[in-house]
C-alpha cells in the first residue's frame, strides 16, 4: 500500500491497546466500542506467555479490521519489540503496514505520538531525492512540470499527475481556480491525497529548496 498523508497508527501492549486516525502529525484517538481495547488477563497480569500475547494480539487485529475494511489506510505500529514482533506474525495486515516504532507508547499523548510517528511517514514517501531532483531539471527542461499551488491545482483536478514535489512546511490557502476538495485552511493535503488517489507520488523536501518552484512543483505524466 501506499504511504499517504492519511493513515493508522496502533499501539501495541499488553495492556492497553490504541488505535489512531492520523493526517501528517495529527492523531485522533479512536474511542468506541472497538477501541481502546484492554487486555482480557486484567491490567495487573503477570507479563504474558507467547501463546497468550499472540492471542491478544489477534483480538487486536480483529478489532484492527474493523476499521480497515471500511478505510484501507497504512498503518503505523507501535509497541515494544515483542509485541511488534509477534503483531506481525499474526496480523492479516501484514502488506498495509508502512513503519514500525519501537517502544511501549500506550501512555504517550496523541500529539507527542503524532510528532514522533509522522516523521518515519514522511521519510517513507520522500523517496531518493537526487533521483528526483534530476527528475525535476528533465521536467523544467521539457517544459513539463506546474509550478506554484495555483498551476499544481488546475492539473490535479485535471487528473493530470505524476510527482508531487513540496517543501515539508509549506500549507497554502485554496486557489481561487482549484475544484479541490476543502481541507481546512491547506489546500496543500488535499492536493497531495488527490496526487496519491491518482497513483502518482510524493516527494517532501527541505524548507526552502524549491523556493524556484514557489515551493510547490508537480511532474506531469508524459
């Protein structure tokens, strides 16, 4: 699957088991009937055998597909490396999962989680930036490339996409021009989910690095 700026994060333990809605580095804690899902030996148990901790987190995979089935999204796992790897000896899910995060975060605050996961996200989708950039002077040089959010916008809803490239900071205020689904106040998430549903790609670079492109660049299919 895909990484995208729209995914899951679990975390895994032998307690307290978390599901998140994540977009970038913000996180919603999922709370209903489904999660957070508490261990069925009680919270005071001793540490749980390897048949039992398999069993748990099958539960928690169960519980997983609840959500998965009705949006498939990548996931992101937490846990301690025990649980982490019996998780993934377990898990139907196994081809969805985009990143691993070492360590028991069944304590860590959604924003805290949100700021350690988003990271490994966008280091996923970044891709080879060399390749890219060479990428990129191909494109200006062919003529073949949206420069500036407005330009990137009209292709996108043209579902004309190939390459996204966009500085990790930048957000944008909708152009006037644009069809693009609203997304708050960053028009920029809503460009790069349409880049991705279109099976293009996304490329984040450092602040500052386009500032030729106006910050934002798309490369468009041939």
């Amino acid at each position: 699957m895909k990484p995208s700026t729209h995914y899951y994060v679990l975390s895994l333990s032998e307690d307290t088991n978390r599901l998140y809605e994540a977009f970038r580095d913000s996180l919603i804690d999922i709370k209903n009937t489904w999660f957070p899902l508490e261990s069925a030996h009680g919270a005071r148990h001793p540490a749980l055998n390897d048949v039992q901790l398999r069993t748990h987190l099958q539960r928690v995979d169960h519980h997983f597909a609840h959500y998965f089935e009705q949006d498939p999204l990548g996931l992101v796992v937490a846990g301690k490396e025990r649980h982490l790897s019996a998780f993934a000896a377990v898990t139907a899910y196994s081809g969805v999962i985009i990143g691993c995060v070492d360590g028991d975060h069944s304590a860590t605050s959604p924003r805290d989680l949100g700021k350690i996961v988003w990271p490994l996200v966008k280091g996923v989708m970044a891709g080879a930036a060399e390749k890219i950039q060479r990428e990129l002077g191909v494109a200006v040089h062919a003529h073949n490339v949206a420069v500036g959010i407005d330009a990137v916008g009209q292709s996108v809803d043209s579902g004309i996409a190939a390459t996204l490239l966009v500085e990790n900071s930048y957000r944008a205020d909708a152009p006037r021009s644009t069809a693009l689904i609203d997304d708050g106040d960053n028009v920029v998430d809503g460009v790069i989910e349409k880049v991705l549903a279109l099976g293009g790609k996304v490329i984040f670079a450092e602040d500052g690095s386009l500032h030729r492109f106006q910050q934002i660049a798309l490369i468009l299919r041939a």
